[in-house]
C-alpha cells in the first residue's frame, strides 16, 4: 500500500518519524503510549512528550484508513462499472 501523504513528524530521540511508519506499526506504538500513560508514573513534561506522540499517531493511522477506505471504494466503483 503506498502510505498517505503527511506533514513530516518529528520524534523524540532515536524513534522514527510518525510519518515513516506503517498502519501496524503505528498502531502499536500507540497502544504502548497508552498504556505507560495509563500507568502514570511519569513527569509532566514526559506525559505532555507522550501525548503528543499518541496524538500523532493517531492522526496516522486514521491517515492509513481512510487511504484504505478510498482504495476499496474505487475498487468497489470499478467492479460495477464492468
């Protein structure tokens, strides 16, 4: 799947840019930053760090399906246009 056009997201230290990443890869990394925020634990400025990496991330995989989306219903006015 050719990835969706974005604004480039710069990550914190060695993590790569959001909008290098796949659906899954995304998607997981989300889930993870979800979870250490729901463990608390962690100061202001690194929970402010990680929501803005989650926002980002969410932004990309919803990037990724509505990319999806439109790929299905042009294959779908394809297929009824034969």
């Amino acid at each position: 799947m050719t990835s969706p056009a974005s604004t480039p997201t710069s990550a914190p230290g060695d993590m790569p840019t959001v909008d290098s990443l796949s659906y899954e890869q995304a998607r997981d990394e989300l889930i993870r930053v979800v979870s250490v925020l729901e463990q608390g634990g962690t100061t202001l400025e690194e929970s402010l760090a990680l929501w803005e990496r989650g926002e980002a991330l969410a932004t990309r995989c919803e990037e990724w399906l509505i990319g999806a989306k439109a790929r299905l219903d042009a294959a779908r006015g394809a297929a009824a246009a034969e």
